[in-house]
C-alpha cells in the first residue's frame, strides 16, 4: 500500500517523539511505499541514517513555515502555536502528494497528544489518528507535594487539554478515524468520550534490536552498595521527589541514590536530599551523553520511576533491557510496560500510601538479589517479546491493512 505519515518530530537516533515518529516511519516502510512529513529541520540527521542504512521504501517529505515565522518560536507556547501553524501549512503539501500518489492510508504520528491538532482527516482517505497520550493526571491528592510552580503547570495543562477537546479539527480527527490508537488506558478512555471508533491501546515506546543488544551487552552491577536510579528531567511531574523521600525512609544505610538528568527542579532536589539526611548518599549526575547514562544505568540495581503522568517512559523500557527491575507508580504508560513480573508497580490511593508502598519496595529490592535478578531477567524477555520494533511492524502492519479494508478485523489491543 501507499501510506502518508504525519511527524513534525521525527528524528533517528532519538528518544521520546522524533524517535517514535522515525520508528513508526520505518517500521511501516518495510512492507508499504511510504511517504513521511516532517520538519525541514529534521532533514540532515534523517538523510545520514538513510545514507548509512537505506530504507527504499521511505520517502521523507520536508516542509517547515517560512523563516519569519520560525524567528519567534521560543519557548512552549511560540511551540504549540507554531505547530498549529506547520498542520495548516503542511495540509496543502499533504493534499499536492496525495494528488499524485494516491495514498491508500494516512497516519498522524507526532506530535502524539491527543488534544493537538491534525489536518490529515480532511483528505478523503482513511485516516488513522495516533499513536497519542495525554489523557494521563497527576493524582489530586499527590498535588499536595508540589509548589506553588508545579500545582499551576497542573491547572494550566488540564485547561490546555479542555481546551483542546474543544478544537474543531481534535473533533474532526476523532470521528473521522478510522482507528484511533492511544498509548495508555486513560487516554483511550478519552478518545472514546471524544467519539473515536475502533479505540485500542498499542505502546508507541520501542527499541531497534541494535539498541536492545547494546544495552542487554551493558553488565551487571557490583553486588554492594546497592544503587537506585531515577533518570530523567527533574521537573515535577516525573516524582524524583517521591523516591528520595522512600530512600530516605527505607532504613538501608548503605544504599546509593543517583539522578541522571537536568531541569528546573535540580536545585530543590538537592534542598531535599540535605532535608532528608541522606545527600551524602544521592550522587546528582545532571545531564549526561547517552553512552554516560547508559554506563550509569550498568552501574544500578534498580529503576526508580514514580511519574506522576507519564504517556511513555523510554527509561523503564531501557532499564527493563538492561535486565533492572523497575519500580513506578500504576499510572500512565510505565504502568503498561512494567508488570508485577518485572517489576514492582504502586498503586496511586493516597499520599500516605504510595509513600509506604514506595519505601517498601525500595528497602525489598535493595534486600534481596535474588528477586531483582528474577524481574530483570522477565523484564529483558518482555521487551524482548513485545516492544522490538520488528515484533511492533507486524501489528502495525495489519492496522493498515484494516484501514484500508473496512471489512476486516481490527488487530487486538496490544
């Protein structure tokens, strides 16, 4: 089939949304004649992993607004208004290509939230939206723990989000979809109320086997101290402040904390820390290279992800690779890649509880090699299993086929 891909981020090498929209690109392109838009921007680091690995079947398609346009594109809202901006430009070369090549499917790709915008239903072709997130919360009673800074990004992205619902062309791509496939359960809930049909739950996170086989080859750690690893922004919203209070609380002395990874939030982290009594044990890394990180990831025993609304989580997907256990909050999409057979995931009740059940964990794992091996172990042959980008084509492949077929059956939720 001919199929035209929507991915303002789209970028090899990448995590988080370039990768996704790459992956997907390519994941598509090998069984379809595929034709990618994306941003002008994206245009070297996609045409030097094509050079180096060819994939003849994609057709990268570059289109960004006119240079003015792009000078006051600063911060997140010059972002998200100068994406609603590239969709309305971008429709008139959708449109001219389908004019030529008569596609068979459309895909929107990134930005994956399901609250932004997609012109792509108005072509007369069947349209599949997603995959998207965003229809994650941050549990009220958790909102206690935030500043005055944090509790206001809360407020602000919840009208962001109504607002969103609200837009004419968000509708639009809800009742127009063919399929509409959300990355967590929350946000297939929302697609639903919004009116999408054939709504299924497929993790938009994978790895390419020489990205699993380079951090499956990564080895184990030295048996003591025992280290936990949260890595990842330090903004609010990821929850560091929930593990270094259950690090704090879990009674192993000789345990290490380390946090890779830069933000807004650092330097109340290390307020923290000192508050807690235990800074000299919490080793902040700040931001690394990949390949540092990765030698940071070897060094741990476990993950330490409590995201307060995550549609992802590429961490725990690599730490899963890595064969670390990984303990996270039942929420989001870490709640969909880890299970109790990887990992130890904790129920959001209330603020009392998630913070015993989070101390628990930490001091469990950090007692037992035994259990962390078992999980690490699962967690390897569960990403292994489901969230290659090999295994990942096949489903993909026969969503397409169903979009274009209308009487045949929608692949299973996976």
């Amino acid at each position: 089939m001919k199929i035209l891909i929507s991915a303002y981020a789209c970028e090899p090498g990448k995590g988080s949304e370039p990768g996704i929209g790459w992956n997907i690109a390519c994941s598509a392109a090998r069984q379809h004649d595929v034709w990618v838009l994306t941003r002008e921007s994206n245009r070297g680091a996609i045409e030097a992993a094509l050079q180096k690995h060819p994939v003849s079947r994609l057709h990268p398609v570059y289109y960004d607004l006119p240079s003015w346009i792009r000078r006051w594109k600063r911060g997140e809202r010059g972002m998200q208004a100068y994406y609603y901006l590239w969709q309305v430009g971008a429709y008139r070369v959708m449109r001219r290509l389908h004019r030529i090549h008569h596609f068979d499917v459309t895909q929107h790709a990134t930005f994956g939230r399901y609250w932004g915008p997609s012109l792509l239903p108005l072509l007369p072709i069947p349209f599949i939206w997603g995959p998207v997130g965003g229809g994650e919360d941050a549990p009220r009673f958790l909102w206690r723990d935030l500043d005055a800074h944090g509790r206001r990004f809360e407020r602000l992205r919840q009208i962001a989000r109504l607002l969103g619902e609200h837009d004419p062309f968000v509708r639009i791509a809800a009742h127009r979809s063919v399929a509409a496939v959300a990355v967590t359960e929350e946000t297939a809930r929302r697609l639903k109320v919004l009116g999408s049909r054939n709504t299924m739950v497929f993790s938009a996170m994978g790895l390419e086997r020489s990205e699993f086989e380079e951090i499956a080859a990564l080895p184990p750690p030295a048996p003591a101290p025992i280290r936990f690893l949260t890595m990842g922004r330090a903004v609010h919203w990821k929850g560091v402040h929930l593990g270094l209070r259950a690090f704090a609380a879990c009674g192993v002395t000789d345990a290490e904390y380390w946090v890779v990874g830069d933000g807004p939030g650092l330097v109340e982290l290390r307020r923290l820390a000192t508050e807690l009594g235990v800074a000299s044990r919490v080793l902040f890394h700040g931001m690394l290279p990949r390949r540092q990180a990765l030698e940071a990831l070897a060094h741990c025993h476990v993950l330490v992800h409590p995201s307060l609304h995550d549609s992802g989580g590429w961490v725990c997907l690599e730490a899963m690779a890595a064969a670390r256990p990984v303990v996270c909050l039942h929420l989001g999409g870490p709640a969909e890649m880890v299970t109790e057979e990887t990992g130890i995931r904790i129920a959001a009740g209330s603020a009392s509880q998630v913070h015993t059940d989070l101390t628990t964990a930490l001091r469990t794992l950090a007692g037992s090699g035994p259990s962390r091996d078992a999980l690490g172990r699962a967690g390897r042959t569960r990403v292994q299993q489901r969230y290659l980008w090999d295994a990942k084509s096949d489903w993909l492949n026969d969503l397409y086929v169903s979009a274009a077929n209308p009487e045949s059956r929608y692949p299973d939720p996976w």
